[in-house]
C-alpha cells in the first residue's frame, strides 16, 4: 500500500468520523460501558474512561436495563421512569424527569448555565436554562433579574445607565459594556478595593493582582499611600480634604454623585469637572493644568496630555508646537517640519529679491518710462481739447498703473510675513 493510498484511505475515515459526530444524536441521557455494562449519567466522571468503542447510549434507564446494563454506583442514575418523577437528585424543585424530558437540563446541578439563577427559577422567568444571557444584550439574565429589567427582552444598553445597582459610584452601563465588571458587586475581583476605586486609581478590577507581582491591588497601592489618599479623605469620594479645600468643595459630603450630574465647570476649559477629577486627573480649577499654553480642553480635543507640557518629549512644549510652530504635538518636531536656521537668512534674501523684481522694478520702470504711444496720446488729447481733460486722463491712466503696481507689492509683503511667521521660525 502506497503512501498515497494510505493518505487517502485516512482522509476518508476523518471524513467519516466527522459525519458521525455531526449527524449524532445528542439527546441521549445515559452513557454506558460495555466492558463493565454499566450505565452513567452523562455527567458521571466514570464517563471520561469509557472508550469511543465501548460507548453505547440510551435514552431511557429502562432502555438501558432492558439492554442488560447495571446503574453506576457512583453517580446512582434512575432505574425508571417513575423514579425519575419522584427523584430530584441536585434539589432544585424540578424533578429528574423534567429536567431530562422536559427542559433539556442538567438533574444533577442545580443551576446547569451557571448564571447564579437556579433552574426552578429560570422555568418560572422563562429564561434559558442552558444560556446565561437569553436576549443577548451582554447583561446576564442574573444580572437583569437582580437590576428589575426584562431578562427576556432585549434591554437597550444607555438604559443602564440610570441605575447604579451596587451603589459602587459607577453606573450599571459603565459595569456590563465598558468595565465588564459586575454591576451587583463592588468588588468584582474580590481583593478588597472596589471597583470604582479600582477605576480611580487605575488597577484591573477584574484581576486581584494587576501587577502580578504576588501582591494583592489592596495591599499594594493601599499600604503604600495610605497616608496620601485614605487617612485624608473623610466623606470617601476619593477626593482628599486638602484638594477639597482648595478647589472649593466640602470634604465632610460625599460629591461624587453631585459632579457626576452636573455640568460644573469651575476653570471654563470646556471640561467637567467630574471628568477633570475622576477621569482626567487635571486640575478643575486650573484650565491648563500642565502650563504649556493650551488648555486641558484643547489638550482633550488634541489628543495630547493635558497633565506633560511636552508630550512628544521634543524639547517643544505642546503650546508652541501649536501655537507658535504648527506642529504636530503628538510627533518629535524635526527638520521636516520646521526649517532650520542656517537656511533662514537665505530663505529671507531670496524672498526680498523675488519682492523687488516682481514688485518694486515694474513700479520705478513705469514711473521713469512711460509707453511712448501712451504719451503721445495723451499730448495730442492735450492739444485739440480742453488742458484740464488732458491732464485728468493722463492722471487717471498713470494712477490704475501704480494701483497694480502697489497691489503686487502688498501680496508679496503678506506672503513674506506669512512665511516669516510659521515657517522661518527658527527652533530653540
């Protein structure tokens, strides 16, 4: 048999096994083994050392018995089906009937989708007992039961955001969508610092170690700046009593709530103040917290750091990239954006002579020579009418001559200025 043969022959038995497992029927209720013919609950371990040759299944422990299988003794399956009527092995008020025959559920757990709602409980909301999220909203169904929205309608997210279930301070939209925290707990990932703590100080809530350094978020930031952030802080809205004195709130009132609701913006640089504190970190009564001559709202609207004067680290402070170089704050100023100063003085030179001979000859040519059939029209006009005539028109003709002229100078002086303004400035 040829190497070819041998793969061919291969191919058709994975196809074949592949066909197998698609078209299997999946309801059977019972694994059996026919070397100790015996037959399991589905969930028993026993299951797991059956061969793929061995295995045979059933639907009904009658079927089973009938077949001259034994039930297991570790995991006792029923040996009819009144039993199963009678029996609710994991105590979830449904019978070992019903959660085989009728909801298709597991009778030996007692929540099979483990979404913290029991089975009983999941018939009587008509939810889904083997799917944590029956309208696929992202919100688990134990998380809308426990928040009072319909877990089997579909519920529109910004609706979350008018409820704060756990009372941690952070909506229950900002929990499920944004976080993925858990709206009904304020400590998701249980190691003592809660989740909008977390958030504040910029450790995973969902990892109790976001470090992995061996050391729990709680021990490791807590311990450390204890002094600095808790033992300040007396209403606990994160704010220490220092920094509320100084930008004007009371330090005995939680003020959480009252920013988070308000559009307060005492320094007027287009940003909340709840956002400036709990968000950003700048300073709500400073509109430019880091001093580089852009406020934290045009820093925001940039992308750039509202809390580093230079965000690229170019040397250039973000106001003047923008302001006085027309930079990119956001990118090291180099040669390819601002020209150097070795090349200035030419650049000027160059300017002032295209200046003069676009500008300035035409305008001294003209006054010192004039077109010979111009004047010789005029001086005939002179002749045969009036003096005034003549001389008005010769006035008026020499007058739109030196209005072009004047016009040309003043373009190339604007563009002069322009050039000399944002790019033949030279850097520091």
């Amino acid at each position: 048999m040829n190497r070819k043969t041998i793969t061919n022959v291969l191919m058709i038995l994975g196809i074949i096994l592949i066909l197998f497992y698609v078209i299997h029927d999946s309801s059977f209720n019972y694994e059996a083994d026919e070397n100790s013919k015996r037959y399991h609950n589905p969930s028993c371990p026993e299951v797991n050392n059956i061969s793929f040759w061995n295995l045979e299944e059933f639907k009904t422990s009658e079927e089973a018995i009938d077949a001259g299988y034994r039930p297991c003794e570790l995991c006792s399956p029923p040996t009819s089906t009144t039993e199963l009527q009678l029996k609710d092995s994991d105590k979830d008020s449904l019978t070992d009937y019903e959660e085989l025959y009728v909801y298709d559920s597991d009778p030996l757990k007692e929540d099979t989708d483990g979404d913290s709602l029991n089975d009983a409980l999941e018939v009587s909301l008509n939810t889904s007992i083997s799917s944590i999220d029956t309208d696929w909203d992202v919100a688990t169904d134990y998380q809308e039961y426990n928040i009072g929205t319909d877990p089997t309608s579909f519920t529109f997210f910004l609706k979350f955001k008018d409820t704060d279930s756990d009372n941690d301070k952070l909506n229950d939209f900002e929990e499920i969508y944004l976080l993925k925290t858990d709206p009904l707990n304020r400590d998701t990932d249980g190691d003592g610092v809660g989740d909008f703590i977390e958030r504040f100080i910029k450790t995973d809530p969902l990892n109790p170690d976001t470090d992995g350094d061996g050391i729990n978020d709680h021990d490791d930031f807590f311990e450390e700046e204890k002094e600095e952030s808790l033992e300040v802080d007396t209403d606990g809205d994160m704010i220490p009593d220092a920094e509320e004195e100084r930008i004007g709130t009371d330090p005995e009132i939680d003020n959480f709530y009252e920013l988070r609701d308000s559009d307060s913006d005492r320094d007027n640089d287009g940003i909340t103040d709840y956002q400036e504190i709990y968000i950003d970190e700048t300073d709500p009564i400073n509109p430019d917290t880091d001093e580089d001559g852009l406020t934290d709202g045009e820093e925001n609207e940039r992308f750039t750091d509202p809390l580093n004067p230079d965000t690229d680290e170019d040397g250039l402070t973000d106001g003047e990239e923008v302001l006085k170089y027309r930079t990119d704050p956001d990118y090291p100023t180099t040669s390819k954006y601002v020209l150097p100063e070795n090349k200035i003085k030419l650049y000027k030179v160059l300017i002032v002579l295209i200046l003069i001979v676009f500008g300035l000859i035409p305008f001294y040519k003209y006054v010192q020579k004039r077109d010979e059939k111009k004047i010789e029209a005029g001086i005939q006009r002179y002749k045969n009418t009036n003096t005034k005539d003549n001389i008005r028109y010769i006035l008026t003709h020499e007058k739109k001559e030196l209005t072009i002229s004047l016009i040309i100078v003043l373009l190339f002086i604007l563009l002069f200025l322009y050039l000399d303004k944002y790019y033949f400035t030279p850097l520091p």
